[in-house]
C-alpha cells in the first residue's frame, strides 16, 4: 500500500471512528439541542472521512470508501485509540470530542499547505467544520467546569481518564516521517504546543486541572487498538458483512 494511501486512511480511520460513537447519542443527549449539535458533528466527521476514504481508494485503484469502511477488520484500522474510547457519560464524550477538536483544528490549518493537492483541498473544508466543532466542545468544557460540584467532578473524571489518550496525537512514526520530508504530511510533533495552548487554556477557564501523570497509551497507527474497537466495528459492519455490496 503506497505511503499516501495509509496516510489518507490513518485521517479517515479517525473521523469515521468518532463519526461513529456520536452517532450512538441519538436520541439519548441530555437535551434535544444537545442531540441534534452532536448528530450534526457526527455528520460532518463521517463527511470527512468520506472524502478521506475516497481517496485512499483511489489511490491503490480499488474498492471506494465503503469497501474501505465495511470490509476491513480491526487490526487493519489505523485511527488514534482516543477516538475508539467509549461514549460513557456525557462529560466523558465532551472530553473526547474537546481533546480531538483541537488537534483536528492544528493539524488541518496545516494541512492545506499539503503538497498533495486532493488532501490539501480536503483538509481546507474540514478546517472550517473543525472550528465550529471546537466552539462547540469548549464551551460546554467551561459550562460544565463552572457548573455544579457534581459537573466539574465529572469533568475532571474525564479529563483524568482520557488524558493517557493524548500522548499518541504527537507521535511520528517512519511513515510520517517520509511524508513529512515530502510535504504531504504534518509533522504530529509541531501540533503540541498549539494544542496545549488550546486545551490549557481552556481547562483555565472551565476551573479545570491538567492530569499530572499519566500512563500513557499509543500503538492505534499500527493496528494496536484497545478493547473497545472490536465491537463497535462488528455492530457498524454488521450488515454489509451479512449483505455484501447490497445497495439500498
């Protein structure tokens, strides 16, 4: 598989991921506003991993996006483990949706000055759904931090658990490294400082602490995913796998 193709996929994996586990607050967010904001960023993030995925298809000559969604198995998914992370409560999935906004907002601002043309154009549309995306994420961080004991302890709970997450938004293995050197891709190392400026600003604002230690989790880019991947696929692919190619 050529090198851009796994790097198209890797950002695809991602967005359809989470697309994915927002998709499961449908009728169960606290509130009908609530509901319909997360539906709607489900939409965008499936979107973009559409046109990701396309492209990955494209670029080996076979299969499209479906193929690439439906017919692949775990080990062959390559998203960050922090987007596999169960919904829990909803501080539980603020916190995910926060950590991933502002690095999806870092790493697309960057990624239209790819030098390939199809991920640059993709990155410039999805820049523009990752702002609102974050708008969204930050201000229930400090709504819920400044709320209720019982919400700030919730959040805190969220950030604490997740925070072991973070570490694999900043690593840069040998296959981002040839395309960093290439320009295609974003060198992940240069995202952190923007992204901790981000996210401890806003922990500031919300009266939130950063995790002092954490034992740190990665291995998603290679296949290395926790145990919570495994059945979210199966219940995604479950009908595709039972009707292959069926169109409705």
């Amino acid at each position: 598989m050529k090198p851009t193709t796994q790097y198209a996929l890797r950002l695809g994996d991602n967005c359809l991921v989470l697309s994915q586990r927002l998709g499961a607050w449908c009728g169960h967010a606290p509130e009908l506003e609530i509901d319909l904001a997360l539906a709607n960023i489900g939409l965008d993030l499936l979107g973009q991993a559409r046109n990701f995925l396309t492209y990955a298809a494209e670029l080996e000559g076979q299969g499209d996006e479906d193929t690439l969604a439906f017919g692949r198995d775990e080990r062959q998914f390559s998203n960050l483990l922090l987007v596999e992370q169960p919904n829990g409560n909803f501080a539980d999935t603020l916190v995910r949706q926060y950590f991933i906004d502002a690095w999806h907002v870092a790493l697309f601002t960057r990624l239209t000055q790819s030098r390939d043309a199809q991920i640059a154009a993709i990155a410039a549309k999805a820049i523009k759904e990752a702002r609102y995306h974050l708008r969204f994420s930050r201000g229930w961080l400090e709504r819920l931090g400044n709320g209720t004991e019982v919400s700030a302890h919730k959040m805190q709970q969220a950030i604490d658990s997740l925070w072991r997450f973070t570490a694999e938004l900043f690593e840069a293995d040998a296959l981002e490294q040839q395309l960093i050197a290439e320009g295609i891709a974003v060198d992940p190392r240069e995202l952190r400082a923007e992204w901790e400026a981000e996210v401890f600003a806003g922990f500031e604002q919300a009266c939130l602490s950063v995790p002092q230690e954490a034992a740190y989790r990665t291995g998603g880019k290679k296949g290395l995913h926790t145990e919570h991947l495994g059945p979210m696929l199966a219940e995604m692919q479950y009908l595709q796998r039972m009707y292959p190619g069926q169109q409705w």
